[in-house]
C-alpha cells in the first residue's frame, strides 16, 4: 500500500484530484511569529498543506494556529524525527532555492543519499524530495525516478530563483515560473513514459498567472512561498492564499468542462 495512505483523507483527496495547495514559510524561516501568521493565513485561505522548516517549536505553534496538515523541510535527515513527533505530518528534502545565493549546490549523488537516509530513519512517513533545478532537464527527470526508487513518495519542482524576467505584469510572472514549469514537464513526461504514478509538486517562483499552466502539465499541486510570505500583514497573506486556491479551482472547472 502506497504510504500517501497514511495522509489526512482531505490531503489524499486533493493528491488524486490534482489540486494540492501548498504554502511554503521557507526552509530557513524559523520567526516563529511570522510562521503562526502563515499558518493562520493557510488555514483560513483554504491550503492542502503548510510546509515550515524542521523545528519542533515551530511545528507546535504551527499546529496550534492551523487546522492544514504540516510538511517539515531540511536537507538534515536527522533532523526529522523530532519534528514527526511533535506532529509533523510529512517531511520533505528541499526546498533547496535558499542556499543557491550562498554558492551551496546539492548534486544526483547527494540528494539520492539524503533520500535513502531519511527513508531508514523513518519508513513509514511520507516523503517528498526537490529536484535541484540546477541540473540539465533530463537529469532531473532521471533522478526524480531514481528518487522514486530509493523512497521518495513525492517529487517537487524547483526554479524561481534561477529566473530574471525582464518584461512586466503577466509576461514577466511567465518568465519568472519558466525553470519550474520546464522541469515539471520533463519529469511528467519522464513518469508517464516509465508508467510511474508518484505525485509531482510544481513550486517556486508561480503565482496565480502560471499556477494553472503546472496543473495543465502535468502537476498534482503546487508550492507557494515568497507570494505569501513576503506579504505585509497577515490580511494580505489570506488573500493571497485565497486568490491562488481560486486559480486551481478555476483550472481544474475548465478541465472539467472540456471532458
């Protein structure tokens, strides 16, 4: 049996209907004050998910202020099982945008290695691992499949910051989500091909204009970040999260309707 069994029932729903929500906090975000009002935002917004960096604090604090299921994220397998006691619902290895601009790159051989110990330490966990963007598309389709065999149960995208659109409003947003969008594409492709069913979350640098061109290829859901995060108050930030949870719906009613 597949361990995306063991997710909450709504999450499950959401993974089959391909209309998973994620917020993403940041990996490196540990402001336990601006975690709880994220988190507060995803569960009013309507999140599938609330991703948060591996503490146990933030964890608690993050369970206390939200009714979405919590997804910790580290490149530190050691780090997770503390943070599934506390509550934790999945883990995840990535998100890896953030140590981009300090010259840190995670290569095939680590991100496989990372995998494989996480998987020992907790078996039974649901496990989502990012494919760096940083490596030509093929590779990161083979690796995602290779990802796949050594336990991940879920497969995330990655780009945003790699972008530098040069055109403003919608143009620009298209050009911003292009390295995620081409990766999704090629590892969609990749899983279709080799008849493999693993979900793949599109996440970094999207927003509502590109959201539904991940799920038109190929996505099970998305991961948003800096388009919540970076917001002013906690006002803006459940907007937001709710403007993006219209965009998938609006996506998967066009789907509907053509079928």
């Amino acid at each position: 049996m597949s361990r995306l069994h063991n997710l909450p029932d709504e999450l499950q729903q959401s993974f089959s209907k391909h209309s998973v929500l994620k917020v993403i906090s940041g990996l490196n975000n540990f402001d336990e004050s601006l975690v709880t009002q994220i988190a507060r935002a995803s569960s009013i917004g309507g999140a599938d998910l609330l991703d948060i960096a591996c503490d146990t604090e933030l964890v608690k604090a993050a369970i206390k202020n939200s009714r979405v299921p919590i997804c910790v994220s580290s490149v530190e397998p050691d780090c997770f099982p503390a943070a599934v006691k506390a509550g934790a619902t999945m883990i995840e290895i990535g998100n890896f945008d953030s140590f981009y601009p300090q010259g840190r790159v995670f290569d095939e051989t680590e991100v496989l290695a990372l995998t494989k110990q996480t998987r020992k330490l907790l078996p039974d966990i649901v496990l989502s691992v990012t494919v760096p963007h940083v490596l030509p598309l093929d590779k990161q389709a083979k690796l995602a499949l290779n990802l796949i065999d050594a336990g991940a149960d879920v497969i995330q995208t990655e780009g945003g910051t790699s972008a530098n659109p040069h055109q403003p409003g919608s143009i620009g947003l298209i050009e911003k989500a292009t390295p995620t969008l081409a990766a999704l594409h090629s590892i969609s492709k990749s899983f279709l091909e080799e008849g493999c069913k693993a979900p793949v979350l599109c996440a970094s640098g999207l927003s509502e204009v590109t959201i539904p061109m991940a799920l038109s290829i190929g996505a099970s859901g998305v991961g948003v970040g800096s388009v919540i995060n970076r917001l002013d108050n906690e006002l803006e930030m459940i907007a937001m999260v709710r403007t993006i949870r219209e965009a998938i719906c609006s996506q998967k009613s066009r789907v509907s309707s053509t079928k």
